[in-house]
C-alpha cells in the first residue's frame, strides 16, 4: 500500500516539469497548527510522521498560535515530532478580525506569510510548497512563489474553495451571514482559476471536488489528482492518557445511556437530525428514551460565547430537549477523542450536499464504539463503512421524507439494540 507521502510523490511525477527536482524539500502551508485547535491542520498533523519514511524533508508554515480565533491544545502540540521546523509568521492583530470579508485570518496573514515564505524559498531552496488548509486566500501565494523561486505547488482541497451549494439553495442561510458569505463567494471565485492555472498537481478528500472543479473549468481536466481521505492516528489514541480528564458535565458513572455527537452542526444536516429525533420520539423507543442522554459536543465555529445552539431548538420539536445536551463551544481535540471513547454509542450526521465527507469518520471507527450514521446515500462515508464496517448505515436522498428515513432508523439501530456495547 502506498503511503499519503508517497501518493503525493506520484501526483508531482506525473508532471514533467518536476520529474528533475527530485522532491526532497517540502513547505507545508498550513495556518493553522498546533498548539492551535483547528480543524484544517489535522490532516498535515497526522502526515507529519510519514514524511521522513518517504525520503522528505519538511519544514511548516504557519501563523503564530495567539493570532487565531481557534482554541488551543497543547496535547496536539506535544505529539509533534521534534526534528520539523515550524516558522510562525505574524499575521494582523485579531482587532481586523471584525471587518466582514477582509478580516479573515487569510487577509490579516497574507504580508507576513508573502515574506516569510519569500524569504525561506530564498534561503532553503525548497522543491515542493504543499497548501493544505482551508484559508484559501493564501493559495494565490502559489503562482507568485513559482513565477519568483520557480519552485512548483500542490493544493489539498479539504473542502470546496468556491462552493455553489448555498448559490443553489438561496433558502439557507450560510455560515457567517448571507453579506460576508457573498464578499468571500467573490472574492473566491475571482482567486481559484487564476491559482489552478499554475497549480502542478492537486489532492482531495473526496472524489466530487475535483469533479466540480474540472466541471467548472474545463481546461484543468489532465491535471494530476489524488484522492487522499480524511485520516486517523492510532498514536493519538496511545496518548491519551497524557490528556486532561474530561468535565463533570459527563458523568459516566449516573446509570444513562450516553450516545455522543463530536463536531459541528451546519443547516444542512436537517433532514438527518430531524430523521433521528423522529425515531426517537416513536412509540416503541420510550424505554431506550428513558435512560438515555443525548451529547452534541463542539456544534459551532462561532467564537467562544457568540455561538447560537442549532440542535437543541430541533430536539424541542420533538420533546427531547430533556435528554438531548448541546455544548457549542469547540473543545480541545484530546477532549474530543475522550469523549469517542467514553460514549456507549456515537452519533454521525451527513448532510444533503452530495460531495460532503465527514473527518470524523476515522477517528469515530477507531474509538471502538457502535456507531450510527445517518448520510446522503452518494456520500463516501456509506462507502467506507459498507466496506469496512464498524457502523450501522442509515443511507437517505434528498427527495426522502423524515418519516422515511425515520422508519429506517428504527428498524436498523433501536429495533436491534445494536446501540449497546
């Protein structure tokens, strides 16, 4: 099997422009980086140990830690291998964040990251620059850095950079408000093409994005592609013992039921909590109701104290508010994993955007619980667990009623009490 480094070393020699280079020296862009909690820097995290093993040496480029909105986890930064260098540059101060649209972390870091990028191209003589990271307003440093230092880069598209879901569901509102929604949509779609042109090579979560992206522009349909999943450390999962133990608010010890949630909740995701919560409020599920405790941890991106609870108003509707617990705030990636693995049973919701991959999936199979997954049947995740099972599926599409969906989620997880250990 080859290895994530490996694979990303047989998109670049499918280029004959970096046949020659050898590809020994690789910039890894990514933002956002331990000790910082984000979701976009796991995929790097968890890569790090593979480069070395391929004959790469690595050296990352991020913004330093106290400049990001994200929580920190100094747990996730004593996991890092000591030998890789990490520049920190300094971006704006968190005052621009508030500015709709020009105070992303991609703007305010955009000068610092021009020059420090700059100068350690210049010093280091780099063969590959590897964006992998979901501020996308930093990729245009891709062809500026080829054009001047004539080394080449490859982009990780870990979600869309321009997204046509909320263009063609105007009744959703996207995260963020329609007004900052519409400046980055624009500003977005003027950046990608420009970048891809130069781009030698990109990799992708999931098969749909560079399917959108060559239905998009056309003249990009030779340019080499890996499909590389969201990933899993077995090693995170060793070192949790290292990690703080979790808060009282999750009591294994009081006689419930505990099924958990990790990650955010985005509108998009209705038809499947509304599926679920349905077959919860069934007849025959009143005695599993009746012991049970609902966990949706970490909902929102929001920063600490502005976010707005998006499962609890869906739990009243159907009289579950009392068992159903809802804490917004990001927690701490340790904390995450420790409450995987403290659940009797975990929770997976997909959304009805056809390209949607979930990262939690992996990290959700390792954690050795029975799992329910309730996802658009043409997503990947039905997939993977069809394959390698360690969940039960409850597949929908986007034309099903909630009652149909429902009836299956009945039938497939509270019917056969396959959601005890």
């Amino acid at each position: 099997m080859i290895g994530p480094l490996g694979a990303l070393a047989a998109i670049n020699l499918e280029s004959s422009a970096l046949m020659s280079n050898g590809l020994k020296r690789l910039l890894i862009v990514s933002p956002h980086f331990p000790p910082v909690n984000a979701a976009d820097m796991q995929r790097v995290r968890m890569l790090l140990p593979f480069f070395k093993q391929n004959g790469w040496q690595v050296e990352v480029l991020a913004v330093a830690p106290e400049q990001t909105t994200s929580p920190r986890d100094e747990w996730l930064l004593r996991g890092i291998p000591g030998d890789i260098p990490v520049h920190h540059a300094r971006a704006l101060g968190l005052a621009w964040s508030h500015i709709p649209g020009l105070g992303s972390l991609g703007f305010r870091a955009m000068r610092a990251f021009a020059r420090a990028g700059s100068y350690l191209l210049k010093e280091r003589k780099f063969d590959l620059i590897y964006f992998s990271t979901t501020v996308f307003e930093l990729h245009i440093l891709g062809p500026r850095w080829k054009k001047k230092f004539n080394v080449p880069f490859v982009i990780d598209y870990q979600d869309p950079w321009v997204n046509d879901y909320y263009r063609d569901h105007p009744e959703i509102t996207p995260p963020g408000g329609r007004l900052k929604f519409a400046i980055i949509d624009r500003i977005h779609r003027w950046m990608e093409p420009r970048v891809l042109k130069e781009c030698a090579g990109i990799t992708a979560v999931a098969s749909a994005y560079p399917e959108q992206i060559r239905n998009r522009y056309p003249w990009l349909k030779n340019i080499p592609t890996l499909i590389q999943p969201f990933c899993a450390a077995k090693s995170d999962w060793a070192r949790l013992a290292d990690a703080r133990p979790l808060s009282t608010s999750f009591e294994k010890s009081d006689g419930s039921i505990h099924w958990v949630y990790v990650g955010v909740v985005v509108p998009m995701m209705e038809l499947a909590l509304r599926s679920f919560f349905r077959a919860l409020q069934s007849a025959n599920a009143e005695k599993i109701r009746n012991k049970l405790k609902i966990y949706f941890i970490g909902t929102s991106y929001a920063p600490p104290g502005t976010a707005k609870p998006g499962v609890l108003p869906l739990a009243k509707e159907y009289g579950l508010d009392k068992i159903v617990h809802e804490s917004c705030a990001r927690v701490p990636y340790s904390d995450a994993l420790n409450y995987m693995r403290s659940a009797d049973a975990l929770l997976a919701f997909g959304t009805n955007d056809l390209g949607y991959t979930a990262s939690k999936i992996y990290p959700y199979l390792l954690a050795r619980r029975p799992l329910l997954a309730i996802y658009n049947e043409n997503s990947s995740v039905i997939k993977i667990l069809n394959e390698v099972g360690g969940g039960v599926c409850v597949p929908f599409n986007n034309d099903e009623t909630i009652d149909s969906v429902a009836s299956r989620v009945n039938r497939y997880w509270l019917c056969n009490n396959v959601y005890r250990r």
